[in-house]
C-alpha cells in the first residue's frame, strides 16, 4: 500500500465502526483526509481492533512520523549539567520517555484535532494508546488525582515510555497548594523514571494550557524541581524541557541562564 491508500484504508474502517459515521463524506484533499483520520481517532471510544488494522495504521503513523524527522538526545542543545532545552514537537523525541500533560480520566483529548499535547501523543501513538490507559484506569476504578505519574508503552511514538501526569487546574489565583502540586508532577515522574532505570526524560509544559497554570511560574517550579532531585540523585537522569511555543521557549531560555 502506498501512503494515501493507507490513509484512505484506515478512514474508510473507522468510519464502518460507527452506524451514525457511514453518511460522512470523504474530502479529496490530502491534507483534508489526514485531519479527518486524526478526527475518527480522538473520537473512537477505547475498544480492540483487527489486527490488519492495527498493522496498516502502524505503517502509517510510523511513515508519517519518519516524515516529521526524529530528534535524538545528541541533536539538543545541552544547557548544563544534566539539563537540556529544546523547542518542537515532543512526539518526534528519540528519549527513553517523554511526559504528557494529561486529565483525570487518562484516555486522552477527544476533542477532534484539539491542540493539546494529549491530543498530539495520543494521535501519533495510534488508537491502542487509548486501550491501554481505559485498562489501566479500568482497574484503578477512581479518576486520577493531580501530581501522581503513570507509565505506559509508547507504539508509534519514537520515545521508550510516555508518562501521564495531572497537573492542577487554575480556576483564579495561584494557590500554594496549586504550586506543590505542580512540583508533585514532575517529582513524581522523575521517581517513575528511576524506578524503570531510565536515563533522561523529556517533560512538557504541565499545566501551563488548557489548565492555565501561569507559565513563567510554572517554569520556575519546573527547574527547581528538577534541580533539587538532580542534586540529590547526582548523574542519575538527565532532563529536557520540551516546549512549543517561543514564549516558553523564552522563559526557559532565561531562567537556565
């Protein structure tokens, strides 16, 4: 199969799952179809699939993924001892795990095409990243509470491991319990890492979008945090601030000095 009959293939199986999907039409353009492939699998409910599926939708997103470019350890810029800043798309990090910014239910965004990092893992991984974390929640029966860290395989995605954290959600001021919370993050995740003997980890912006965590203070908490466990466990795991926007890319240029 070639790229587009891929593309086409797995639109045309996601759209026979769903009764009230088979009246949907089909766009011409490419770009069209891809955003509408992306579409079907943020709303797609967790649930098995058929093998064959599975296997044209790994060639796919693997295809795409080596389009995008993957970015190893060796190709960021080092900052200082054990820390890195890199700016870009998290989902092309070649790293022994990556942290996504999730919710308390853990499935990931099903808002279609949303621009959130959930929504960005999720598409890249494929459909059983989903699986995976309704199991996983399935089992834990209570939502997940904010400043804990859960580790899952990664699929499509370039990285070895994805966690998933809660950071706090900002309904009004920052709260000094919002704060700690935060740092629970990326303390938690941290531990994680250890524990499954990993040697870096690549955190996004936790909090900072759709939970409004104001950002300069969220990178602020982020650095400390990690500087503090680094001290403590010296040469143990080195760490990339993964951010996207240039005014992130900004703050953490300056506060890394």
């Amino acid at each position: 199969m070639t790229q587009e009959e891929r593309l086409l293939y797995l639109i045309k199986y996601l759209i026979s799952e769903d009764s009230e999907l088979t009246s949907l039409d089909i766009p011409a353009k490419l770009p069209a179809r891809k955003r509408l492939l992306r579409s079907l699998m943020n709303v797609r409910p967790p649930k098995p699939t058929a093998k064959d599926f599975l296997r044209v939708q790994d060639e796919y997103l693997q295809e795409e993924q080596a389009g995008k470019g993957i970015i190893s350890l060796e190709d960021i810029s080092f900052v200082k001892s054990g820390i890195y800043l890199w700016q870009g798309d998290i989902t092309r990090l070649s790293v022994d795990a990556i942290v996504n910014a999730a919710n308390s239910a853990m499935l990931g965004c099903f808002v279609p095409c949303h621009g959130c990092i959930d929504n960005a893992i999720h598409s890249a991984a494929g459909v059983e990243l989903r699986l995976e974390c309704f199991r996983m929640m399935e089992k834990q029966k209570v939502k997940e509470p904010a400043g804990k860290a859960k580790i899952t395989k990664t699929y499509n995605l370039p990285c070895r491991y994805v966690l998933h954290t809660v950071g706090p959600i900002i309904y009004g001021e920052v709260t000094k319990r919002d704060c700690d919370l935060l740092a629970d993050c990326y303390r938690s995740c941290l531990e994680l890492t250890a524990e499954y003997q990993l040697k870096n980890i690549a955190f996004c912006c936790i909090s900072t979008g759709e939970f409004h965590f104001p950002h300069e203070t969220a990178a602020k908490i982020a650095i400390q945090t990690v500087k503090a466990y680094q001290k403590k466990n010296p040469g143990s795991i080195e760490v990339i601030f993964n951010v996207f926007k240039d005014r992130d890319y900004e703050i953490y240029r300056q506060l890394l000095g």
